[in-house]
C-alpha cells in the first residue's frame, strides 16, 4: 500500500445539469428545469460557516488551491459528470422499457 501525505482542498465541488435545491431557491427556478449547460459551484467546507459558496477568486486568494489545481478540477468534474450523466441514462433507458 502506497500512502501519502497530501493537503485536503476544503471544498465541495458541486455540477449541476438540472435546477434544484440551492440553485433553484437563489434564482427562483422550477425544480427539475434542465440547465443549458453544466454549472460548476464551489463551496467552502465550514460547518460553522454554512457551508458558504464561494469563486475560484476566493479559492485562489485565500490559498486554498492554486489557478492550475481549479483547472484540473474543473476538467475531472466535467469528465465524471459526463460519465455519469451518460450511465444514469442508460440505466433509465434500461429500466424503462415497456417489455420489464
């Protein structure tokens, strides 16, 4: 087992493709409204702050990871949500079918 020192990013990075909870309260959306594209958001992992979201100008000026750290997660988060977007449509593809 290879184990390593690392320093943890204290961010939840979250993808959106369709309206809900947070993003649908902040802009009054319908619940369930597909987006026109992915929207990635960063939070701040505080419980005794809430949470707050914040921007890649936050995250850069307070340290907590640098330009090219946010693009690598920006890329890994599009790839997985591309990913998973893809499975989640095949599974209710599957599941879905009038002959089950």
């Amino acid at each position: 087992q290879l184990v390593r020192k690392v320093e943890i990013i204290p961010l939840t990075v979250v993808v959106r493709n369709i309206a809900a909870g947070g993003l649908a309260e902040r802009f009054a959306m319908v619940e369930g409204t597909e987006l026109p594209r992915s929207i990635i958001e960063f939070y701040y992992e505080s419980d005794e702050l809430g949470t707050p979201m914040v921007t890649e100008e936050h995250i850069t000026a307070f340290g907590w990871a640098h330009p090219h750290d946010i693009d690598e997660i920006l890329t890994l988060s599009l790839r997985v949500n591309d990913f998973l977007t893809g499975l989640f449509l095949f599974v209710h593809q599957t599941f879905h079918k009038s002959d089950f």
